[in-house]
C-alpha cells in the first residue's frame, strides 16, 4: 500500500511539473518577436502623437509690399506637434484610416487638420502615409504691423519608420493650392497675392494600435 502511495505521489509530481513547463513554453516570447518589433493592433483603432521639427518656405512671386519690393521669400524653422486617431483594420491589419492635427510654432505658425490614409507594411516596420487638410496660417509682412492670415488645402505625403515597439521617425513633405489673405479688406490692400508654400517636417512619433 505504501509503494502504491509512493508511486502516486511520484506520478502527481511529474504531472504538475510536465504542466509548469508546458505553461512556461506558451508564455516565452516567440524568438521572432524581439524588444524592437512593432507592437501588433488589438483592436480596430490606433492613436499617435509625434513632436518634432518642421521647416517652411513661403514665398509669393507678385505682391505689392510696403518696403517697395515685389517678391516675399520667407524661410521659418519651427517646432511640430502632431495627432492622429483613426480605424486600423483590413487583410493583417495594414489599413489605415482616419484624421489628423497638427501644428508649427516659431519663427512663424500654424495650424492644420484633415483625413489621413496609411498603410501597415511589414508588420508595422514601415508605414507609409498620405494626407489631404486645411491649414491656416499667420503672415508677418514687412514695414507693415497689422497682422494676417492666410489659408489653403494642402496636401502631405510623408514615412514612418518603426525603432522600437512602434516608436519611431516621421519623415513628411507638405504642399498645397496656392495661400490667400483670409479678410479680403487686407487681400485687396495687397492686390490678392498668393503665396506658394511647402514644408519639411521631421519628428519622433508615437503610435499605439491598442485604443
């Protein structure tokens, strides 16, 4: 009777830990899945916030100014905030679908908003992203102290490259239609010039997949 305990006890043992060890096989990462892979979307929304730098050029080649000059050419360096919300679904995940703000502050600035679409590629590595918005803007001209604001839909293309668990560098280019004077009291005083503006931004961005 004894030995039948002893064998039981034994047998119990063996069990017990032949199931520990098949747990801890089921919750050890999968070697593919290491501390820089992007984190996957759980559900069908996804979120991201970027801070950065963005550089602008505006530029209007026929307009009356106050110095006596015709032209404007104005270089900006600015920070950048940036963020997104939107859908995140389709074959794997890839799609994305939604909308963005974001905005510059320095040496001039801005603010902008409208639609996004993106694509997931390689498990979130790399997404690639267009955008098309709104954007109004200050303008500072010269020998003149009123202030302005000009406004237009614009257009971005821009790559998000992945560092680690979806934390990375944006790279995005932005352009548009030609700027207008939003009051068109202060558009007629400078004969309804348009400006040309585009814009590079660099950021780092933040992207979670679980909202």
């Amino acid at each position: 009777m004894r030995k039948i305990f002893l064998w039981i006890l034994i047998l119990g043992n063996v069990m017990v830990f032949a199931q520990d060890e098949a747990s801890n096989i089921e919750n050890t990462p999968k070697k593919n899945e290491s501390f820089f892979s992007p984190t996957q979307a759980t559900t069908n929304s996804y979120g991201a916030f970027k801070i950065g730098y963005v550089y602008q050029n505006l530029n209007s080649k026929s307009i009356p100014l106050k110095n006596g000059q015709n032209t404007y050419d104005f270089s900006s360096n600015n920070a950048y905030f940036g963020l997104e919300r939107g859908y995140v679904g389709g074959p794997k995940s890839m799609i994305m679908a939604g909308g963005y703000l974001d905005a510059g502050a320095g040496d001039t600035y801005y603010l902008s908003a409208g639609a996004s679409f993106g694509l997931r590629l390689l498990q979130g590595w790399v997404i690639p992203k267009i955008s098309l918005g709104y954007e109004l803007q200050h303008l500072s001209l010269p020998n003149d102290s009123s202030q302005y604001n000009i406004q237009s839909m614009v257009g971005t293309i821009g790559i998000f490259v992945n560092i680690a668990q979806s934390v990375g560098i944006s790279l995005e280019a932005r352009s548009g239609i030609p700027f207008s004077i939003v009051r068109s009291a202060q558009a007629k005083e400078y004969n309804h010039a348009k400006f040309n503006m585009y814009a590079i931004m660099i950021s780092f961005a933040f992207y979670d997949f679980g909202i």
